[in-house]
C-alpha cells in the first residue's frame, strides 16, 4: 500500500483529472463531419450563419480550449471570461480572452459582461449560441441592473458574503440584482439556437444557481430575492438602494429574470462534484484501500461540520477511504485569514488527536479557498500537539476566523494553484 503522503495526492490528483475540461469535454462530445453529438443529441453545424461560443466561469479557458480542438474550424468568434489565463494560450484570434474578478466583481468583470452582451446582440435566427458556465461566474461577469453601480454591488457581495448566506440564496440576490443573470444571457442570445454546457460547483447540481444561472431559466422572483435581503438586514446593514431595486422589481417596475425554458434552448451537465468525489473513491480502490463515497450534498457551518468528520473514522475499517463532497459556509466573527475548507479542517484539529492513524483532507477543487493560496489541509493525530508546541491554541485561531495562519504555522497546508476546474469541495477520510 502506498504512504499517505502519496496516497493523498493520488486521491487528489484523480479526482481533479476526473473533472478537468479536457477529459469531459472529450467524453461527451463527439463531431463526426459536420454532425455535433452531444451526449444523446445531435446537431449539424453546418445548418448556422455563424457560431459564437461563450465560455465563463473558473474553468472557462479549459472548457473553450477543449470544445475548439473539436469543432474550431465552425466557430465564427468567442469570448472567454476567467480568473486565471495559461501562460501558453492555445486558442486562436477568434477568441477575446478576459480576466474578470473574484470573489468579488470588479471593473473588468463589467468589462467581461459588456463585451458578452455586445457579440450577442449579433446572434440572429440563423445562428448559433455555444455558453460553456462554470463556477465563478457569478463574480467573474457582471453588469448592474436597475442603476445601481459597480461599488455597491462590490459592497453588498462582501457584505453577504460575510453574513453566512448560502450559495443559493446569495445568488437568487445576484440574479435580480444583474442584467447578465437569471437566464438574461439567453434572452440576449435569442432568436438564436442555443447550447448551454454547465460544470457544476453547486451541492445538488441546480442548474439555475450555478453561476447564477445566465442562461437557464430561473426559479426564484424578485419576492424571493427581497425576502433574503430582509433575512439578513438584521445582521448587516446593507446598502439601502438594494432595497430599491428589489423592491421595483416586486412592484413590477423592472423585468423579471427568465421564467421560459423554451428561450433556453439545449442545456448538459456533463461533470460535476458527484464526478470527482467517485473518482477518487476509485483510485483509493487502485491504491488498496476500502473505499466508499458517502455523501456528496455536505453542507452546513464549516466549523461545525470539521468538529463532526471525525466521529466517521468509527465506522471506517482500515484500510480504508471514505469520501464527502460538498460545500460548508462560514459565518464571520473574527479577521483572521482563510476559506470554508480550511475552517472544516481546523475545526477538526481536537477530535482528531484521538484517531491515531488517521488522516482528514480538505479539499477545494478549484484549488482556491476562499481568498487564500491554499486549496485545503490535512489533519493527523499529531496536528494537535504540533500545535502546542508551536504555542498555537486552534480554538482561538478558530474564534479568529484564522485557518490558514494556523496550518501555515503548524503545517499542513495543501497548495496545488489553480487547478483549472471547479466542482465544489472534497473531504477524505483515511484510516491506515
């Protein structure tokens, strides 16, 4: 059997590759003369005017270079929105490559959505819309409805972002807060076909929160989206003219974001967390261990969820592997730096000095967590009197909201860079 060390980045390395755009997008796609099957549809390219191809999200370079190797030669233009371009760009002139911001939108995030909606005012009857969405998307591109300005918008995301809102809720905010979100992409795009191909980052895979939905149609309405903002006012106090253009669109003074799934023509999900996690569950397998997924919905407060993982060990035979996939969230209370998946493993630091043997991972696949370098940690038996001796008390890191000093002293940071990628996050559980 290998050592842990190799067993870890095996366990990260297949599950990272089971989601890298190259692999899926090769997977499920296939052109054969001028016939595009994707999974179990097919399409003639050769029927379009023109072929545009939008590509937005964390993993949006991958994801364009990857649908190019496959049907270039058809693509009229295209625009690709990231956080993080190649060193060594593979893509043609035809693509406009753009860095927009995150975790917060920024000046070329605007800039990013400005230039989308401008190729797709071009879309007409006769063409064709490829959107390739992942996630980050709901940061990377951006375009503020109803007057409001890209400060603000910047403020309310750092100040929900703090507050402890959900995934879902945060983005049924951004949906009817942007004229790019909500399905309004599609609306743009049309009266031309359309093909949307989603990598999922969300816990459930709902395809209208996944960068907040730009090009599906959205469940949730302007009510929703102001009962959040009340939910929350308690706790932080947001800018008031939110409130206004929530409020205007409640009263019907501003459109709704996209209620017909007609307008959104073909949507595929074809990788998601689900993906990964079963990935690494199987190369445990190749490196002797008995291995399991055993939820891929994990959710919850960070540090109540680290605290939790532990007691898991009780049931795992060694050798053994059992992976979660999921996405915590961290309620702010102190200034320190870190990420969710940082928050989990140090929470798990006590519990887990009493599993000798033992070994926690945290993983976000992105390799990103949060506003930090690192994309995770790893947690043994010995982490917790590492940290004694370094006189490093891991509750009052945790207090702190300070994981990433924590592990960056006692060690155990993992830090891959970005992975290109992005599916939610992984925890593995090892008992040798």
């Amino acid at each position: 059997m290998e050592n842990t060390s190799t067993l870890i980045r095996n366990l990260i390395k297949a599950a990272i590759d089971a989601v890298k755009p190259e692999h899926f997008i090769a997977d499920n796609i296939q052109l054969s003369g001028s016939k595009l099957t994707i999974q179990d549809k097919t399409c003639d390219l050769t029927a379009y005017t023109h072929i545009y191809v939008i590509s937005v999200g964390k993993a949006a370079y991958g994801m364009a270079a990857a649908l190019d190797k496959i049907i270039g030669q058809f693509v009229s233009r295209g625009i690709v929105l990231t956080k993080h371009l190649p060193l060594r760009c593979d893509l043609t002139e035809k693509y406009q490559l753009m860095q927009g911001g995150h975790p917060v939108p920024t000046e070329a995030s605007l800039s990013g959505a400005e230039a989308i909606l401008e190729l797709l005012d071009r879309a007409g009857k006769d063409d064709l819309v490829i959107f390739l969405i992942s996630g980050g998307g709901s940061a990377l591109m951006t375009k503020p409805i109803g007057g409001l300005n890209l400060e603000t918008l910047q403020a309310f995301s750092k100040d929900i972002l703090s507050c402890g809102a959900d995934i879902k809720e945060f983005n049924i905010l951004r949906k009817h807060l942007d004229e790019v979100k909500g399905g309004r992409l599609a609306l743009h795009a049309a009266p031309a076909a359309q093909i949307t191909i989603i990598l999922s980052d969300v816990v459930g895979n709902p395809l209208d929160t996944i960068a907040s939905g730009p090009t599906v149609p959205d469940s949730s309405t302007y009510q929703d989206a102001l009962d959040i903002y009340d939910r929350y006012a308690n706790i932080v106090k947001f800018p008031a003219n939110v409130r206004e253009v929530l409020e205007a669109g409640v009263n019907r003074k501003l459109p709704e974001t996209l209620k017909d799934a007609s307008l959104a023509g073909q949507v595929f999900l074809p990788a998601s967390n689900r993906t990964a996690a079963y990935a690494a569950a199987a190369q445990g397998r190749k490196d002797g261990l008995n291995a399991s997924v055993l939820n891929t919905h994990l959710t919850g407060e960070a540090a109540e969820i680290g605290a939790l993982l532990p007691s898991f060990f009780s049931e795992l035979e060694p050798p053994g592997l059992l992976v979660f996939g999921g996405e915590t969230t961290v309620h702010l209370k102190g200034n320190g730096l870190g990420g969710r998946n940082l928050e989990t493993a140090l929470a798990s630091v006590r519990p887990m000095a009493n599993w000798e043997g033992c070994t926690l991972v945290t993983l976000a696949t992105d390799g990103e967590d949060g506003p930090t370098d690192a994309a995770g940690a790893i947690v043994t038996s010995e982490t917790l009197s590492k940290a004694i001796q370094c006189g490093c008390d891991p509750d009052e890191f945790l207090r702190n909201n300070d994981s990433y000093h924590f592990f960056e002293r006692v060690g155990g940071l993992l830090q891959p860079g970005p992975t290109g990628t992005n599916v939610n996050d992984l925890v593995f559980l090892i008992r040798q």
